[in-house]
C-alpha cells in the first residue's frame, strides 16, 4: 500500500500484509509519525547484552526465592503467640517481620526485574500522533494486534529463554503466595473436633468440669486477679472482660492465656435503668438486671467492637465501621456485619460476683461456611 493511498484495505488485502507492513499500515491509520525508534541491541550476542539479560534473570530469581521463603515461613514458621519470657518468645516474634519482608521482597524483586527488562530490551521508540475521534476499524483493530506482536518480536524475548524461565518462575512462585495468603486462614475446620475446647464451637468462657468461671477485669498485670461486681459498673458503663477461675488462681500461663485467647474478650455492658431492650428469641434469661454480656469479636472479621455510645446503645468496630444495637439484641444496624454478636449468659452468684451461667451458644466471631446463620 503505497502512502498516497487513502482508501482502507479490505480484509482480503489484509489477510495478505505481512506483519512489518501491517504495522506500516496502523501507523498510517493512527496518523502516527516514528521520530525515534533505535534497535536496543543492533549488534546482538555483545558481553554487555549478556550481561543485561544475566542481570534480568537474577532479579526475577531473587523474586522467586522470595517468593519460596515466604511460603515457607507462612505454612511452617512457629505463629501460635508465646509470652514475653515463654520458650519460644523470639520465634514467635520473628514471625509477621518475616511474612511481611519475604512477600514484599517477592514484589520488589519482581518489579526490578520487570522494570530492567523494559529499559534494556525493549525499543525506546518516540512518536508523533495526531488525535482522531470515533471507534476503530477493523484495519486498525488488525493493525493494532500486529503493533502488539511487532513490541514483542523487537524486544528479543522469543530468544531469551534465561528470563523467560526465570520471570515464569517468579510470577508463579508469587502467584502461589498470592492465593496461599487469603486461603490460609480458611483452612481450619470447624467439624474436625466440635468438642475441644479450641474447635470453633467452644470459648475460653466453656467450663467442661463444671466448675465457676467468672468475670474478670484487666487490670494490665495477667497474675492480678479482680472480679467483677455490678456495683463496679456506673450506670451506662461498659467494661471488657475476661474468664476466670479459681483452678488457675496459682498458675501464671492460664491466667495469661485468657487476655491473649481470641474468642475471650467480652463487653459487660449496664444499660439505664427503664431502658427498653429487645431480646433474642430463645435468649431472654441471658442477662442479668441492666447488665448484659456480648462477645467483643465482630462478626465481620473478627476485629474488636471496642466503641459504646451509651445514649443511642451503639456497639462501634473501628475497622469496618460496623454498628450493633445493644437495646435490639446488638444486632447489626450499619456496616458490612450481617449477624448480631453472640450474648453470653451472665447471673451473680452468693458472693455477689458476676458469672457465666454457661459459654456461648454460637460460635464466636466472623461466618465459616458451616454456620447456618
């Protein structure tokens, strides 16, 4: 097609262009004028294009690596928590460093070496375009894919096979640690053991031997031990609290695994007095006068609802802005959290201290595909 030509080539024509004449033809069609457009390497095979591609392909390398290490310590690294001066304490520190560099040396590795490889093989072609309006043909929808497979062809990595194995590596290592991350906190199932007490079915507020577990403050010292009174609580107050019970009175690890289990913390919570409340079907008795008692976890994502506003009975999670009514069963007005947050039932025993009549009668926390509600 000579450039005099004006009229568009019919897809017969088309189907006859070779790929360096269809991209003649696009950049006709375009009104696009090559100033510029050197061979990065004209000369191929030099000591200096070798080295770029050695240098590209360890980038991606490194990506990968990276990539290995975080799947590593993501999977294997020792993650339960440990406590301050507990076998283990330093691992156990070590472990969200790690997850967070290895997975972000991945992505940097990985960038460098995309970025090398833009700035030392592919054309750095400058260009004059004048605007047009209105869709595209066909001919320049042809000719476009042809400009696509020109950049490619131009660039040399059909023949750099060092990077290609290389950048396929860590783009599939990375790729592997992209779907690991989200589905690694899904894996737990909540029917393997419904009857430990670390199943998704039972709280750190379950007593297996019947023995009291009552209601305790945090004071930010684990080995000081305050029940909890209702004269402890002004009218409108809430307090989070924890599990306690007497058996663990005398043994450190226990009383400081109770701050530290997730499905623990509870918001004790006194309404005004003559304050209407609507209560849960099949949960009348779960309060205690004023005072009622509901899991501090989220049922969104497990975040704390840590925010009360005593005038409207407003249960806040800061993370995801969702809101529970407290005078409605706290269940959930606003946000993205879909279920009301469990009530644990609370009486006051002979001593004049408040107790859990029993553990939750639903799981504590965001849905599992197993939930019926």
């Amino acid at each position: 097609m000579s450039s005099g030509e004006n009229r568009e080539p019919t897809e017969a024509e088309l189907a006859e262009y070779s790929r360096d004449e269809l991209v003649r033809l696009g950049g006709q069609l375009d009104g696009v004028e090559v100033v510029h457009n050197p061979d990065p390497w004209p000369v191929p095979g030099t000591r200096a294009e070798k080295r770029a591609e050695r240098r590209t392909a360890l980038w991606f390398t490194l990506s990968a690596l990276a990539g290995l290490a975080f799947l590593g310590v993501f999977i294997w690294w020792p993650w339960q928590y440990r406590a301050p001066g507990q076998s283990g304490y330093f691992l156990y520190t070590l472990y969200t460093p790690l997850v967070g560099a290895t997975l972000g040396c991945a992505v940097l590795f990985l960038a460098v070496g995309a970025l090398y490889y833009v700035k030392k093989f592919l054309p750095h072609e400058v260009s004059v375009q004048e605007r047009h309006d209105g869709p595209d043909t066909p001919a320049a929808q042809q000719t476009l894919l042809a400009q696509l497979a020109d950049a490619g062809a131009r660039s040399t990595i059909g023949r750099r096979s060092m990077i290609k194995r290389a950048a396929g590596a860590a783009a599939a290592v990375f790729g592997a640690g992209l779907v690991v991350l989200p589905v690694g906190g899904l894996v737990r199932n909540p029917w393997k053991d419904p009857n430990s007490e670390d199943s998704l079915w039972r709280t750190g507020w379950h007593s297996p031997n019947g023995e009291t577990v009552y209601l305790r403050r945090n004071t930010g010292n684990p080995h000081e031990i305050v029940k909890i009174r209702p004269e402890d609580l002004d009218v409108g107050g809430f307090e989070t609290v924890f599990p306690f019970r007497e058996s663990e009175r005398n043994n450190p690890e226990a009383l400081s695994a109770a701050f530290t289990r997730s499905d623990n913390p509870v918001m004790l919570i006194r309404v005004r007095p003559g304050q209407e409340v609507v209560k849960r079907a099949g949960q009348e008795d779960f309060n205690y006068g004023d005072f009622y008692a509901y899991s501090k976890i989220c049922t969104h994502l497990g975040c704390p609802t840590s925010l009360y506003e005593q005038q409207t009975g407003r249960l806040l999670c800061p993370c995801h802005q969702s809101q529970f009514d407290v005078f409605h069963y706290a269940k959930p007005v606003f946000g993205p959290a879909t279920r009301s947050l469990p009530q644990l039932p609370i009486t006051v025993d002979a001593d004049g201290y408040f107790v859990a009549r029993g553990d939750f009668i639903e799981p504590v926390g965001p849905a599992f595909w197993e939930r019926k509600s």
